[in-house]
C-alpha cells in the first residue's frame, strides 16, 4: 500500500468538516493547479485557451471559470483521445469507460494514485453515510464493471464485495441478492428498482440490509418508497460519473447533494452560459485531481439546481438541491428486464467512436442507430451485434444496425434506450 492512501483518506475524512471558506480556498487552489498543468500539458486544453485568449494565470478561482470555454462530448469524439491526454502520462494508465446515457461512449484515464484517490472519495461517502470498513457489500451492476480480482484488504474482511450481474432475470439477481444477506446494497437505480419490485411478491426476507446506495439512474420516488416499506432503510443516493469521480451526494438530512468540492466545482449554466443559483441549469463540471485526463468545464448533459441553503449536518460542502438526470427505458426481453443502466453498460462495452441508440420494436426486434465519429471502424459492426446478443443471451434477437446523420440525434431529449414494448410498472 501507497504510503499516501491513508494520508489521502485522512485529508478526505477531514475536508467535509471544514468551513464552506476553507473548503472553496482548498477548491481555488487546485482549480489554479489543474488549470495550469493542463494548459502547459494537455494538448486540447492548450488550444482551447489560446483560441479563447486566456492565460493560465487568468484563472484565479472559481468564478473565473466562465472565461474558459465549455467542452462537450462530442468534442471529445470529433479529436483524437490522444489531444485530451497528458503529455507526460507514462505506461499504466487505467482506462475506465464512461456513462452512456448520452449515447457517447468514451474512456476516461487516469493513473493508478488518481484511481485510489477516486476510491477513496467513495469511501468517504459510504463511511458519512453509516457504512463500517467490515460491512459486506453486494454490487448490482453489468458484469462488464466487475474487477477481475479481489483487493488484498478484502481478504481480511474489510470491505467484501459480492458482485451480482444485472443482466439476469429480477427474480434470478433477487434470488441472489437474498442468499449473500449483504449488510449494503449498491447498484444502479433501475435494477434497485427491478430487485425491489420482485421482493414484493416474496415472503419476508430473515436478513435486511443495512443501507442501500444507488446511482447511474435517476431514483424516482416509488423505489425510494419501497425500500423504506419492504426493508426499512433508506436509499442513499450518489452522483457520480467516470469523468468526475463522486460528484455528490445525500447524507442522512436529505436536504440535498452535497457537493464534493474539494475534487471537483460544478456548475449549473442558464442558456447565456452563466452559473446560476437557485434556478435550474445544465451542470458543468472541473475535476480536480485527474492531470493525466483533465475535465475543465465539462457538460455532463444533466440538469441540476445549486442552492445557497445549508444542511444542518454541518459539513461544509455546498448543495445541489435537485439533479435532472437522463431517463431512458427499461429493455422488454421475453424471459425478463434490462434496466438502462444495465443495458447502456452492453453497449459502451462494444461500441467505440460513435454515438449510439436503441429503439426497441418488440421483444424480438430492435434497431440500433449509430453515429459514427472520427476513427470508427464500419468492420467492428458484426462484432457489436455478436457482442448485444451474447451478453443478453439472446442469439435470436434480430439487431437491425442503421447508420444515422447528427439531425436526428440532436432532436429534443436524448435518450439511449427506447422501447415500444408495454412494461407492466412504472
């Protein structure tokens, strides 16, 4: 182990204690840095602010971000990755894919210190929260998001993660969930969502568990409720993205996000471009601690409300009062439901350099629309409808693949999965 994880936990633990003033000097010092590091290193960010006219040293604190020009995904598609890297990034460099609910499937790097560092302000979500280092936990996700080994700590009974996949059946994940009688759940909103609802038809489970963390999805109020009714225990909800590392999040008040500023600064910009607060905007983001991928002034394409209230909690960290996030369709398969998360995870696993959708007819039927970007390769396309299939585990399932112009994906609110099918809830 790094010398440095446990000064870094330490650091971490602390920061959400300190004054809302201690916590934005910390934010504008590291602001200063990234903005820095990546105007001499990074070839994108070296452009963009020549183009604009701005000098690292213009950029003081936080209310100057607004002279830097927003990036979006689609810029990252149209350049070579390369141009966003580093350029002293050196070998072992973690690549993690980033969310697809907005149909752009990207990799953000990152070195193995960062990927701690991400980590361990993960941990300090679960611990603000009521989880102990020897709680077990059991993960529903895409298998895609598994590790492929265990970390050395979990051999000795700290943090233990069981990993579910949610590309099975409600009933067969439910099933399982129940059996590893985990003390934590944590998994995306719609598979919560799907394990709550088969839960309800059970008998009462012998075992509850002690908190639930949910993110990637909007959590809708439903299964918030049928947590609380059929467990006894709140969800806790995370936001999140790879970009970013943990954005914010609900403590136990739930008076809000609070907003992890110490790693990254979040906006949320009107139609003009300015950060408003106290009415909704699209959220932008700066995250401080990836210099071998910077993300200045990022758009996640979600929409979000800063607020000036305070959370008696008394941490220090800002709110976000409301989050807006993308909501796409649950998948309607004959044998069962793919929830969006689950099924954007299938297809961020296969798809590279082009932007994607899936319209969904019926249970045997469904298009798959791509826009291709800058390097996509016309001869992997055999290989992405292979890849659907066998991680549905459905051979039968006709895939039909359509090559579409920018129009039609920028028509009103994007969302990656569409179906046509009837779902029995809601």
């Amino acid at each position: 182990m790094n010398i440095k994880t446990p000064l870094n936990l330490y650091s971490i633990l602390k920061n959400q204690w300190l004054s809302a003033s201690r916590l934005r000097e910390i934010q504008n010092q590291k602001l200063r840095k990234m903005v820095k590091h990546a105007y001499e290193n990074v070839a994108y960010y070296g452009r963009l602010f020549k183009t604009a006219g701005i000098l690292p040293e213009d950029i003081k604190c936080v209310e100057d971000l607004q002279k830097i020009p927003i990036t979006y995904k689609s810029n990252l598609q149209d350049q070579d990755s390369s141009e966003f890297l580093s350029k002293d990034a050196g070998c072992g460099i973690i690549s993690m894919a980033t969310s697809g609910e907005t149909g752009f499937p990207l990799e953000a790097k990152l070195t193995k210190s960062e990927y701690v560092y991400w980590k361990l302000l993960l941990l300090r979500v679960f611990l603000a929260s009521g989880a102990r280092l020897t709680d077990s936990f059991a993960v529903l996700a895409h298998p895609f998001r598994f590790p492929k080994q265990k970390r050395w700590f979990q051999y000795l009974g700290i943090l233990r993660h069981k990993y579910i996949s949610a590309l099975e059946s409600p009933a067969v994940f439910t099933s399982r969930m129940i059996k590893a009688e985990p003390d934590i759940i944590m998994g995306y909103a719609g598979a919560l969502k799907l394990f709550l609802l088969e839960l309800e038809k059970m008998p009462r489970i012998k075992k509850f568990p002690r908190l639930i963390f949910s993110s990637a999805e909007r959590l809708d109020d439903k299964t918030r409720k049928l947590a609380k009714q059929l467990l006894g225990c709140d969800i806790v909800d995370l936001y999140s993205t790879v970009e970013t590392g943990p954005i914010a999040w609900e403590c136990a008040r739930r008076k809000g996000y609070h907003i992890n500023i110490d790693s990254v600064v979040v906006e949320c910009i009107d139609k003009t471009g300015l950060t408003q607060v106290g009415s909704s905007g699209r959220i932008v983001c700066t995250n401080l601690f990836n210099f071998t991928m910077p993300f200045i002034r990022y758009c996640i394409d979600d929409i979000g409300t800063l607020t000036d209230d305070v959370c008696d909690c008394l941490r220090g960290f800002p709110l976000l009062g409301s989050i807006e996030g993308k909501t796409s369709d649950f998948l309607i398969l004959k044998d069962r439901i793919i929830s969006p998360a689950a099924m954007e995870s299938v297809l961020e696993k296969y798809i590279f350099k082009a932007r994607y959708r899936i319209i969904q007819h019926d249970a045997d039927n469904m298009d798959l629309e791509l826009l291709p970007g800058l390097g996509f390769d016309p001869e992997t396309i055999p290989g992405i409808t292979k890849g659907i299939k066998s991680d549905l585990s459905h051979e039968d399932i006709n895939i039909n693949i359509k090559i579409v112009n920018p129009e039609l994906f920028n028509k009103g609110k994007f969302r990656t999965v569409i179906s046509h099918v009837p779902k029995a809830f809601s």
